[in-house]
C-alpha cells in the first residue's frame, strides 16, 4: 500500500509538471509543505467512496482481498488532507445512498446539481447478517439535504428505480434498503407527496417500463396485422385486453381470440398476463375469429 501510494503521488506531480492546468493543484504534492495522502477503496459502478488503506507494507490484494474475490483489478482513490491535516471521517457503520429529486414542473427527474443527492446514512444489521440502511434514515437525510425541517420528512416520498421493487415506493421506515431487495448504492427517487394523489414517479415508471404498444388486426383482415394498435399494461391479462381490443373493433370480445402471430395456436388461458405469457415486449398480437378453445379442446383447420 505505501508503495502504491508514493506511485500515486509522483504520477500526479509529474502530470502536473507537464504543464497542464487540469493537474495544476498537484504541484503541491511535490512541496515542502505537501498535505497528508491516502489511498482509499473506491467503487466507481455507484460513486461510493470505501474505507482508507492503511499505510503499510500490506499488499493491495490484500486489503481489497482481490484473491479471495476472483477480482484481478480494483479503483482506489488518492485522498487529499485539508490544510490542517486531517481527512474527512470516515464511518464504516454507515453507506451511502444515491436520491434524484423529483421535479414537478418538469414532471420527471431532476438533474440539476442540488437534486442529485448523495446521502450518508447509519447503517442497521439486517437479518442476513449484512449492514443496510433503515429506510427512515435515508428520508430523513434526504429532507435535510433539500431544506426541510424534521416534520416535513415524512412528504418525503422514496420510489425505488432499480431492482424488484423498482417503481414502487418504500412506505416503511423501519425496513432496512436490503429488506426491499436494494444495496447502499441503488438508485432513489424522492418526491414530495401531495395529499392522496399518486406519486407522479410511480405513475411515470409504470407508463414507460410496464406499458407495451400492441398492434393487431381486425378478425376480418387477417392480412393488415398492424392496422390498429393500442397501450396495455405489461400486467394486464388476456381477457383484460381482449375487452379493450373490443371497445376499438366494435366487435364483442367473446367473438374472437388471440394468437402470438397468425400460424401460432390460440392462446387459451385468458387469465395470464402479457409478461406471464413472455410478450410483454412483443409488439403485437394476432386477432381470430371465434371464440378461443377450451383448455383441453384443440382447434383443427381442415
């Protein structure tokens, strides 16, 4: 590690010997009154910042047990001490978590500066044995980033953008990040709950992510097989859709079936959904005339 560190510093003082402007600040790294360094552990997938490196004679496989992780390469980052020597805190028993705000006037998320937020929170021991944020922690540091004073906190609406619970608001404080199947480093939403009305967030990600764009013909024009479309959740079943499908033919939705395609058998089981049935992200749909077969009938075309 201390090798490593001395490689660091003299790579940034022969780049800023170069000339260059970018690396104008490391000049002091060469200095008599050169600050503190130290290298610590860095994951560049989310942006977090680990635990400093002891300088020793320890290896950097080591430190970042690189063997024992299959890993054959590893992101460090060269910390700077302020002018009096010391370096930022740093806390193991806490993670951060990353929060986008939501912007009402944009009706989407907000990436100026001061809405992407990076949120130090105490971790809890989860019963897995791993070490997570409590969902409350995470609100309330949210809310003290944006100003609001403790009581506000809880408008604070958190919607999950990644993993299973993506779309969906963390509605229990005490539920721990991993408890809604998330790490420290996943990707939050924050917006101010307005009375009853639905987050906004939540009604965005559904109309993007589980929304599909169907097109299908008429049961008299098997040919034109995108002469008509329309939106249907990923999440909505067969008998579902069939009614919508009706509402555009002008047709009753007991008159005709469905298929994946027009040579493909009848999709029988009208109470799966389109992501049960593996098109969710399909396109499109076929239409037949008459009603489909009953599951243990079979429809012959002589």
């Amino acid at each position: 590690i201390t090798r490593a560190l001395d490689q660091a510093r003299e790579g940034f003082v022969r780049e800023a010997s170069a000339g260059d402007d970018l690396w104008k600040w490391a000049k002091i790294l060469d200095s008599p009154s050169a600050p503190r360094a130290r290298l610590r552990n860095y994951e560049v997938w989310r942006g977090e910042v680990g635990a400093p490196l002891d300088a020793s004679d320890t290896s950097i496989g080591q430190a970042l047990a690189l063997r024992t992780s299959s890993l054959t390469s590893a992101s460090l980052l060269f910390e700077v001490s302020g002018p009096d020597g010391t370096f930022e805190p740093w806390d193991e028993q806490s993670a951060s978590a990353i929060v986008c705000a939501w912007d009402p006037s944009l009706g989407r998320l907000s990436l100026a500066p001061e809405h992407l937020l990076v949120v130090r929170v105490p971790t809890e021991e989860s019963t897995a044995g791993k070490r997570s944020p409590l969902v409350g922690g995470v609100r309330r540091a949210v809310a003290a980033r944006l100003g609001l004073g403790e009581t506000s906190a809880c408008e604070v609406a958190l919607v999950a953008l990644v993993g299973e619970q993506a779309g969906s608001e963390l509605s229990d404080d005490a539920t721990a990040l991993s408890g809604y199947g998330l790490s420290p480093g996943s990707v939050l939403c924050a917006e101010m709950r307005i009375g009853d009305a639905p987050l906004q967030s939540v009604l965005l990600y559904d109309r993007i992510q589980n929304t599909a764009d169907l097109a299908f013909n008429h049961p008299d024009r098997p040919f034109d097989t995108e002469e008509f479309k329309l939106a249907v959740s990923k999440t909505a079943t067969l008998s579902e859709i069939k009614v919508k499908m009706s509402e555009v033919l002008g047709v009753e939705a007991q008159s005709f079936h469905l298929r994946r395609s027009r040579k493909a058998a009848q999709l029988k089981d009208e109470t799966k959904t389109l992501r049960q049935l593996g098109l969710a992200d399909s396109g499109g749909m076929f239409v037949g005339k008459g009603a489909p077969c009953k599951p243990d009938q079979s429809l012959v075309q002589i």
